[in-house]
C-alpha cells in the first residue's frame, strides 16, 4: 500500500470524487465511503469501545455505487446490512481508496489517499456504516 508519500487523511470531503452529492443522511450516521478492498496480509483489529460497524456486503464482494450512495445518504432501497461488528470484536482491516470516478456525499468520511479502516476509526462513533467494496487483492 503506497501513497507516494502523501499523507493520508479522512474526513468529510476529503479526496476526490467524480461528484460531491451535497445531501445527508437523515439520521446523521456519519458513513464511511470510497473505494475499498483487503489487502492480503493487512490482518484484523478489534472495534473500539462504543462503535458498531454495519458492512453492507460480506468479505470478498463488492458494493455497487446506487447501493453505496443509498448507504451513504439513507435512500432507498437500502441494501440488505451483510455483517455487524460490535465493540470488541475482530474484523479485516480495509484499505480505503479515493473514490474519483464515484458519486459521495460531502458528509461521509472518505480518505486523500489509501488507508486502512483501523486509522480511520475512534472510540465512541457509535453506529458507522460502511460504504465500500471488500474484495480481496495482492497488493
């Protein structure tokens, strides 16, 4: 995982996306989004205390962009939650990507450049939905 020696950041906003989508979800659930897949040998790390994650695609699959972007935004139809990570368990650690060529909204956490979900997370975030694709790759 290289990011040319750029430092990676998240936050609302950051990175690029083809479109910023200027709407939010209307129960505020801050969602995490962009591109996403587990790197072979990036290994696991336990859910801190007070956040819960809700993946919508189990490991390995990928997530649509209408499907990530409902996510994102709480439209509908949503779809179906595939795994929940409660505070104390263990779960792969995700490379997130800039999402260039999707549609986000400025509201979801994104990165500037790749990242593992782990440097992402804080304690007590509550309910993070998870709006990327988990596939698995070599590097």
């Amino acid at each position: 995982m290289s990011n040319n020696g750029a430092r990676a950041e998240a936050g609302s906003g950051n990175g690029e996306a083809a479109q910023w989508n200027q709407r939010r979800r209307p129960d505020g659930q801050k969602v995490i989004a962009g591109h996403g897949s587990y790197v072979r040998g990036s290994g696991e790390f336990e859910v801190s205390k007070g956040t819960t994650l809700k993946f919508h695609v189990k490991d390995g699959e990928e997530l649509g962009q209408i499907d990530a972007l409902n996510v994102e935004l709480g439209g509908f139809p949503q779809p179906k939650i595939a795994q929940v990570v409660k505070p104390g368990k263990t779960v792969q650690d995700c490379t997130l990507f800039p999402g260039e060529n999707l549609e986000m909204s400025v509201e979801s956490t994104t990165v500037s450049n790749a990242m593992r979900l782990s440097g992402i997370l804080k304690e007590n975030t509550a309910i993070v939905p998870v709006a990327i694709c988990r596939k698995w790759s070599n590097s």
